[in-house]
C-alpha cells in the first residue's frame, strides 16, 4: 500500500513505478524539513522539496510493495 510517509534520513522507500531511493540528506528551515535528497541505485541524487514528498506515493515496506508492483 502506498500512503505518505514521512522522510528518515537512511530510510529506503519504494515509489508507484518500482524504483528503490533512498533519503540521503534533509535541509530544514526554521526547524521544519524544507527540501530532502533521494538517492536512486543507479546513484543519480535529486533534491525535491517537502510539499513534493508530500505528492510522491511511496512505502517502506518493500516486500508490500513489490508484491503490490506484481499485482498491477
């Protein structure tokens, strides 16, 4: 099931297309989490901001997710 999850610094989450990313580093501003770096395994690093992690459908748990890929 894919759902909003809040980004963990090391956390690996699963998007709806099947790619694996990984948060590698969160900017914040005023205490609150601005921008976020994703990481994919083929290495290329994104920067999107809080309101577009908010948009992503992801899920930590990689074996739902994969079986839910499957499924479609």
């Amino acid at each position: 099931m894919f759902m909003k999850q809040e980004p963990l610094v090391g956390a690996w989450y699963v998007n709806r297309t099947g790619k694996l990313m990984k948060v590698k580093l969160m900017a914040f501003h005023h205490e609150r989490p601005e921008s976020i770096m994703i990481e994919y395994l083929d290495g290329k690093r994104h920067v999107v901001s809080m309101e577009a992690w908010n948009c992503l459908e992801l899920s930590r748990n990689l074996q739902q997710a994969a079986k839910s890929l499957l499924q479609q």
